[in-house]
C-alpha cells in the first residue's frame, strides 16, 4: 500500500528550535566576511589578526569556519579531511553542503542577528573551487543546491588569497608536520598539483565573475604586507579598521 508523507516546506528550517533567520547579506547592521585560497594561503593567520584587530576596537567578532564551524561540523570535518576517506564527490559536496547549512543555521545567522562582524574561513567559493573545479563536478548543481534556504545566503565580500600551489603546499606541509595535523587532514594536500591549479584557477573564475563582492589579495609577500592589503580591501565596510593601523 502507498504511504502519502505530508512533505514540509524545506525552503524554511523545519526543526524545532531553529534560531531565527538573520538580516539579508549587505544589511547595514552587520558585516560577514569569507577568507578563500589554495592550501597554506595563510588565510588563516590573516583572519587572527583582523579579530584581534576588531576586537581591540570593541567591535564584536565571530570567527568561524567551514568545515568544522559547529560540533556536529567537526565531525562531518573529520570525515572529510582524513586521507583514509575514499567517497563519490557527490557525497562529499553534499557532505560539505550539510556543515554548511548547520553552520548557518547555529553560527552564521544568528551572529548577524546580533549585528556583528562574521569572519568565515571557507564558504560556498571554496565547494565551487574545489568540488567545482578540482573534482571537475562543475559549477551548475552546486549553485543549484545553493538556491534553497539556508544554502543562498551569500557574504558581503569575499577575501581570495592568490598564491601558486607550489607555494602554498610547501608551506601547508611545513606547518602541518610542525603542528602534527598531517596524518588526519592532509587529504586534499595528497591532491596532484593539476587538481591545485584547477582550484586555483577555479577561484580566479569566480571571482572576475563577481568583481563587486570579490577581492583578489596577492599572498605571495610576508603576511604583514599581506596585512596592509587585508585592511585596505575592507576599508569600505569597516571604517573603524582606519583607527587600528
Ligand atoms: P582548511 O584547512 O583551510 O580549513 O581547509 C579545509 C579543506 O577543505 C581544504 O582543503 C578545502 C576543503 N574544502 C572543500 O573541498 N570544499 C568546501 O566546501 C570547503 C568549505 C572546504
């Protein structure tokens, strides 16, 4: 016998207690910034330093990340990024789509609800990039899987760190065997290089194709000029950033 399911609304969070949806991107109240780029990009020191700057000028902070940015995150993020993992790349990006929607749902939205500053390392561009263009799954069914709440909200800028692979590996495997993460998140870093160059390429893609929320930031140089640069890409959206140089 047929069963007939009630299907719900899935445009809208259907659990209980779900926080409430934040102001639209590009709200005045708030500001969410995503930090993107190859492997050792050094997107992460420079997302320290910022906090540490925004904090110092008392504007309130949230530092986050994909994957990884709740606890439900940090486990789907082991599964990810452990060497051992071997799953369709379909999985994986719906893998990477379920931390995300989390993420929004617990982090994200309600930080913007607050009215602070979101500082997010990694969002949508890096499954573009990396499930997108490194795993050759394109970029149509992601963005397609991205046009449901809350998959469609977007930052309101995007920091890439540009760097050649070669670069940024070397220096992700320096710091990964300095810090002993090698053996449970080197999975990507095992990638060939053509998959990094596809990556690379990939986010380059994106961003001449969105030049109002992207910024380009060379991390080649040390990451005190890269610094500089940081702060003169955001100048715009946080005049109060002038008060700490
Ligand atoms: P991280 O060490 O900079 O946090 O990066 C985590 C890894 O996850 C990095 O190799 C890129 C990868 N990744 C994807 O492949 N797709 C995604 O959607 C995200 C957010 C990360």
């Amino acid at each position: 016998m047929a069963v007939h399911l009630e299907t719900e609304d899935l445009t809208e969070p259907c659990f209980h207690g779900a926080p409430p949806i934040g102001p639209e991107p590009g709200s005045p109240s708030t500001v969410w910034i995503t930090f993107e780029g190859i492997e050792g990009s050094g997107k992460s020191t420079q997302i320290a330093r910022l906090a540490d700057r925004l904090r110092r000028a008392d504007i309130p902070t949230v530092v986050t990340r994909e994957p990884g940015g709740t606890e439900t995150g940090r486990k789907l993020r082991a599964i990810l990024l452990r060497p051992s993992t071997k799953i369709h790349p379909m999985t994986e990006l719906l893998l990477y789509a379920a931390d995300r929607a989390e993420h929004l749902y617990q982090v994200v939205l309600p930080a913007r609800e607050r009215g602070e500053v979101v500082l997010c390392d990694r969002f949508l561009d890096a499954t573009l990039a990396y499930q997108g263009y490194g795993r050759r799954l394109g970029t149509d069914r992601i963005l397609e899987l991205h046009r449901r709440s809350p998959l469609d909200r977007r930052p309101d800028r995007t920091l890439l760190f540009d760097l050649d692979p070669e670069i940024g590996l070397r220096r992700a495997r320096d710091r990964n065997s300095e810090q002993g993460t090698d053996a449970t998140e080197g999975r990507f870093e095992q990638e060939l290089m053509d998959f990094h160059n596809r990556v690379r390429h990939g986010y380059l893609d994106l961003a001449r194709g969105e030049p109002g929320r992207f910024r380009i930031v060379d991390a080649a140089p040390d990451a005190d000029h890269v610094e500089r640069a940081v702060l003169d890409e955001l100048a715009d959206l946080l005049p109060r950033l002038a008060d700490t140089r």
